[in-house]
C-alpha cells in the first residue's frame, strides 16, 4: 500500500524540523536526550553531567589531575565532564559520542603525566568520560581473588584487602592515589614486582566497554583482546570496567627502611655497587634509590643525596642478615629497620607518615599535584662512576629535580617480553624515572623542560638501546609524536617500539580488529592499520532521533 504526497510531505517535515531541534539544542542536551534514548532505565543523567557553568566544573576537572602543566587556562577543556554511575552508563556514553560524533577521553585516575584523560590537543570539541563515581572492590579471600572498579584508586583496593585479610596483599603500585582502570592497563609496577610480578601478571578477568557499546569479559572478548589491555595502555582498546585480581599472600611482619647517603658519604660507590645488588638480591627486597639535589650543613652549596627506601617480605633479622651478604657496603642496622604490617608497609613507601591509619587510603584522592615533566628509561648494563659523577653536575644545575630507580631481577625475569604487552623483562637491571618540578605555572616552563631533555640526551650512551625503552605510563609526548596532528602509524612506530618493543605491532593488529574506526584515541593511543574510505562508508551509523 502506497502513501499518499500529502503523508509523505508531512513525514518529511516532521523529520526536517526534528534534526533542526538535535542541531539548535546544546552537545549537552543532545548527549542527555541520547542517553535517556538508550538507556534501559529511566536516570538523572543531568545530575552526572558537569558543564563549565556549573559551579563544581573545576573542582571536577582538577580532581584527580596530577600535572598542574594541563589545568592552567590556555589547556583545552572539555565541553563537559560525564560521570556515570552504572556499568550501562558508560556502555550508553559510548554510544552516544559515536552518534553525536563527539571525541571522547575517559579518566580513571587522573595520574597520567600528559594529561592525555582529560586534555586533547588533537581534536576539539572532546568530552570525558570520568569514572571516578565506579569504584567498588568486592575481595573474596577464599577464592584468593577481587573484583575492583576502574575507578577505585589502588589504596582503596590495598585497604580493602586488608579489611579480609594481614597475610593477602595485591601486587601493584608505589602510589596509592592511582586509579586501577588505567593503572593496570600500562603495566603496574610495585614494591613486590620482583616476588609477584607486575599487577597486570595477576589479572584473572576484565570487563571492557568496547567501541561498539558493548560490555564483555575474559571469555566474550576472547584472548586478544585480554592479552592487548594488559600492559598495552590506556585509551586505546575500550573502557576498562572492572578487573579481577588474584591476590598473592604476604607474611604478618613486613620490615622497611630508609637509609640516605650523600656524596660526601661515599654515595657515588654505593649507588654504582647499588645496580649490581639490587637486581640480584633475595626477591623477597624491593629497594629503591630516590635522587635528589639537597643543602649542605651551611646552606651555601648543595650535594647529591641517594636514599634508599625499602620494603622485605620477612622480619629485621632475616633482612639484615641479607643485606650483610649481599650490600654490606649500606651499612644498613637494626636501629634503621622497622617491622611492621604489609598495608602499612604500602603506606610507607608511598610516603605517609608512620602513625598515620590506614583509613586515609579510602580518600582516594592525590596530594602530589605539581608542574612537572617526566621521562623514564630502561638500565640493562651498570652505569660507571664517571657516568654517575657527570649525572651528578647536571641534577645540581636544575630547582627540584628527581629521579628514582626501581630494580627489576627476581619474578620479573621469569615472563618472555611477549608474555603480555609490558616487555620491559630479563635482562633489566632497574628502571629510571626522570622529573623536573616547579611551582610557578607557565612562567619557567620551558626552561625546565629544556633541562630535563639535555638531561635525558646525556643518559643516552647507558641506557636501553635499539630500542631506547620507556614505560607507557609514563606517557612523553617527546617520543616522536607531534601533538598537533592525529594519530598515525608512520608517527606511532617511534614511541610505540620504544613503549613495547616488538609486542607494538601485535597491538595494531588487535586494534585494528577491534576498533577499526579508532573511537579510542588520544596522542598516543595504539593507531588501527590505515583502512580506505570505501571501507569507512560502508559502516553506516543510524540515527537514534
């Protein structure tokens, strides 16, 4: 049966005059409107949206962002800050970017260096999807397991733990303010890395918004998928929803300390005797080395100090006996050691002081925020005196720089390079961070990121080489990437090798398989192979009016 003209005419301006609504309406309303569209239940879904006209839109914005560099007022900002509630909401945020064409950036922690969650310099207008409201952690002691929430930050996953269990602990982070969905996504290296492995190494489960709205898991997803999210990065392959961990046991007395040399000290010999210790020693000891330029007794010159910051898996009198055979050179005591409960070791070396109580790792929220910049290298082959003596001079000519080293050795040795994205394995000695921080915004800004690349330039002859690694959460858009224009792979095959080695290009093909039309992007998302605009035509996207 056959309509009429006049039927036809009527159709037509109806649909006419609604696409004129959905164009006059705001970004805002038309999300909300799709929302309500494809949500299965009815939700405020305008009491999780912040604007810039809403009051809390800063408060919002700076929550969890740690790099001051990304907040000034020149950074972009996002047309709006979505906050979802539900597993389904972020499924239907999703669906709805891609109806509205709106490029979307999804925080979870907020601590990526770049500030890549919530800033994009490559396309405008972007949104966030900011998952800090999703952070349940459901720990199952009998099955030697949890479920957490992306948004959860990892000391609420750690107290949590503790809640159930003194003798179960969780393999992951330093700093107890980062956020799980993407924390784990890059890897998630901690103080018991050399007894467990990374974070990523004891992951069971995931549950993932995909780029089609979908929400799967381990099985649904398939293998892929589950090997590219574990250690290939955040911002790339979906929305991490939930992971679930496999807790790893912890003995009832854990033992730290923190014993400083400076140059005048014998630093230089001890920190040189450190790179050929550290790695080698009893797996149970996690010992960093935190670097940084300090006064004299006089106050008119600075030396270098190195402080050696720990945690041991066992009681003072089994570490001290360790530490005799393997760095006597320390001259680590019993009067430096104190014996203490597994959560509170955490909270030792993430810097709280001793008495503080375990419930201020459920504010969640980072009391580190600074301008800074940061890079980060691998150490295969000890670093020699005259090396460390000129690294030395250059960290006395910058305000507040730092540097830490993180020793690799033990478990970390007994996974392949292809075991999940994160390759950075046997053979490494320790890991480098680099940072330069400043207190007075875009004032001097160039003159410290200057200074912490010459720095890095020095670095290059004792370092990784063929690739020069670096660790994905350390994101540094100075890795061959121009911030300016869109991903691509020409531009990716730098930072990419340099991030996972020869794992980058299992990574484009699972992205390319997955999301093909790269929803998931920012400056250093893992880019899809090149598909042709024929191919793109013919994925046509219906309109939900």
């Amino acid at each position: 049966m056959f309509s009429s003209p006049t039927s036809n005419l009527a159709i037509l301006i109806l649909l006419i005059s609604t696409i004129s609504l959905a164009k006059s309406a705001s970004l805002e309303e038309n999300f909300v409107q799709c929302l309500s569209f494809y949500s299965d239940k009815a939700a405020p879904f305008y009491a999780t949206i912040y604007t810039p006209n809403n009051a809390s839109f800063n408060s919002i914005l700076n929550s969890s962002a740690q790099n001051l560099r990304y907040l000034v007022p020149s950074a972009p900002k996002p047309e709006f800050i979505f906050t979802p509630l539900t597993d389904s909401h972020v499924k239907v945020g999703v669906v709805c970017s891609k109806k509205l064409g709106v490029h979307l950036r999804v925080r979870s922690g907020g601590h990526d260096y770049e500030g890549l969650s919530y800033v994009s310099e490559i396309e405008s207008p972007f949104i966030i999807i900011d998952l800090a409201k999703l952070r349940d952690v459901n720990v199952d002691i009998e099955d030697n397991s949890a479920w957490i929430q992306a948004g959860a930050t990892i000391g609420e996953v750690y107290y949590r733990i503790h809640e159930k269990s003194e003798v179960h602990g969780f393999p992951a982070g330093l700093c107890t303010s980062l956020g799980v969905g993407g924390h784990i996504t890059g890897g998630a290296y901690g103080s018991m890395m050399r007894k467990y492995g990374l974070g990523a190494d004891n992951v069971l489960d995931a549950k993932i918004v995909n780029a089609d709205g979908e929400i799967l898991d381990r099985k649904s997803m398939g293998e892929d998928l589950f090997w590219a999210i574990r250690g290939g990065g955040g911002g790339s392959f979906g929305i991490l929803l939930w992971w679930k961990i496999k807790l790893v046991p912890v003995p009832k007395t854990v033992t730290v300390f923190t014993v400083t040399k400076s140059l005048e000290q014998d630093g230089t010999k001890i920190a040189h005797r450190w790179q050929e210790v550290a790695p080698n020693i009893d797996e149970n000891l996690f010992m960093r080395v935190i670097i940084q330029p300090a006064s004299v007794a006089n106050k008119t010159q600075r030396t270098i100090t190195t402080s050696y910051n720990a945690q041991f898996l066992g009681d003072s009198e089994k570490l001290l006996q360790v530490m005799k055979e393997s760095f006597p050179e320390l001259g680590l005591t019993k009067q430096d050691c104190m014996e203490t409960s597994w959560i509170k070791s955490v909270m030792y070396i993430a810097g709280f002081p001793n008495d503080t109580p375990p419930e201020v790792l459920l504010q969640g929220k980072s009391t580190f925020k600074n301008y800074f910049k940061a890079k980060s290298d691998f150490v295969r082959e000890s670093i020699p005196e005259t090396g460390l003596q000129g690294l030395w001079q250059r960290l006395l000519e910058e305000d507040s720089p730092l540097m830490i080293w993180n020793p690799y050795g033990g478990m970390m040795n007994n996974f392949s390079e292809s075991d999940i994205p994160f390759p950075h394995r046997n053979g490494t000695l320790y890991k480098i961070q680099y940072l330069t921080l400043w207190q007075d915004g875009d004032k001097n800004e160039s003159k410290h990121v200057d200074w912490i690349r010459k720095l890095y330039n020095y670095m290059t002859p004792y370092v990784s080489k063929f690739p020069r690694e670096a660790y994905v959460n350390y994101r540094d858009l100075d890795l061959g990437m121009n911030k300016k224009s869109d991903t691509s792979f020409i531009q990716a095959t730098s930072w990419g090798s340099m991030y996972f080695k020869d794992n980058f290009n299992r990574l484009v093909k699972i992205k390319t398989k997955v999301d093909p039309e790269n929803v998931f992007r920012h400056e250093q998302s893992i880019p899809p192979l090149p598909v042709s605009t024929m191919q793109l035509k013919d994925k046509k996207c219906e309109s939900w009016e």
